[in-house]
C-alpha cells in the first residue's frame, strides 16, 4: 500500500520554460541566447551547483572564464535573476495538498543548487512536506542510488510504500527509483493533469 508521495520540483512543483525562453527575457537576439545557454547550462559548473560542490559565484565566474568577455554581464544576470521566471504549478501543489488531507505523506527529492532552493523556500508546497531532500545539500545527484537510499534511510520509508512523480526525461531516475522498489513512472513535464493520471494509476483516490 502507498503511503508516501514524493515530488520531484523542477517542471513538477515549479514550472520552467526552456532555457532559451528564460534566456530570451535578457536579450533579444536570439543567436546570442543560444550562445548564453551553452555557456550556463551545458557546463560542468551547472552540474557541480547541483551537487553543492561550487558556490554560485565560483559558477559564474568560471563560466565567464570560458565564454567570450563580450557574455560575461548577460551571464551574470541571468544567473542571478533566471529563478524569477520560474512559477510555482499551483494545480499540482493542490493534487499535494489533497494527499497530505488523505493522509500521504508528502517528501521531495530534487536536483536543485541552493540558490534556487532558497528562492522558493518559502513556498506554501513545503508546508506539507514531511521530508525535503534537494542535492545541493547532500552532495548527490538524481539519478545516484544513493541519493534514494539517503531518503528512504532519513525517514524510515519502505520503498514499496512509496510513489515518485518525476519528469526526468533521460528515464535514468525512475530507473534507479523501480529498481530499488519505489513506484512511479515519468509524468509529462508541467502537467499536473498527467500528475494526476498517474496517481490514480497506482489506485490512490483523489
């Protein structure tokens, strides 16, 4: 029987446009944007800001170092302003909100760097959760089985107790997540609709 719902964030909780789109609100060429893009989110530094092991402004700096000085300030801004382009799926956080009334249990497990975890911090969806585990803080990535079994281990789950919503479309994290006995399949990134098709498939009413 499922008694625990986890969430992944980025596209599930909180709706992102692509990159370009979000890079499309700083400049309006663009050439420039997919340069931008390149230059931030296909990086190593991109990837170390989710495993916690740089800090923000390590990122942009090295970032900079290696794009053409003529990209550092733009690189710079959307770094630091990209998470106010980002919402909070409000439809979802309600199919949440209606677990947690039913009795589930609510957790997160995201891959997220800290500055974009402390700008939403506050948001009513954590309020339900009985368990919040982002990268950033533990040094480990999705889709890492240890990562899995830190959260199963922190809070005393059962793995078959437990349903994964998560968008993930490299499938790699639901993989590692079915291998280790947790349910859940990829669900359509920003669809809460799908969100909730998936949750009836594994016979929770709602």
């Amino acid at each position: 029987m499922i008694k625990n719902i986890i969430f992944d964030l980025m596209n599930v909780i909180i709706k992102k446009d692509s990159n370009i789109k979000i890079i499309m609100h700083f400049t309006n060429d663009v050439h420039k944007a997919e340069d931008i893009q390149k230059y931030i989110y296909k990086t190593e530094e991109w990837k170390l800001l989710d495993l916690g092991n740089i800090s923000h402004e390590q990122a942009i700096k090295q970032m900079q170092g290696k794009a053409p000085k003529e990209y550092s300030e733009l690189i710079e801004e959307v770094m630091n302003n990209r998470c106010q382009y980002y919402t909070v799926n409000e439809e979802t956080v309600n199919i949440a909100r209606i677990l947690k009334e039913k009795g589930y249990h609510i957790y997160v497990l995201s891959n997220m760097s800290e500055v974009a975890y402390t700008y939403f911090k506050d948001i009513d969806f954590f309020k339900l959760c009985d368990g919040i585990m982002i990268s950033a803080y533990e040094h480990l990535v999705k889709p890492d089985e240890k990562i899995f079994m830190t959260l199963l281990d922190r809070y005393h789950l059962k793995s078959e107790e437990c349903l994964f919503i998560d968008d993930d479309d490299t499938g790699k994290s639901l993989e590692t997540a079915n291998r280790l006995g947790i349910l859940g399949r990829r669900v359509k990134p920003n669809d809460s609709q799908d969100v909730l098709t998936s949750i009836k498939e594994y016979k929770i009413e709602i």
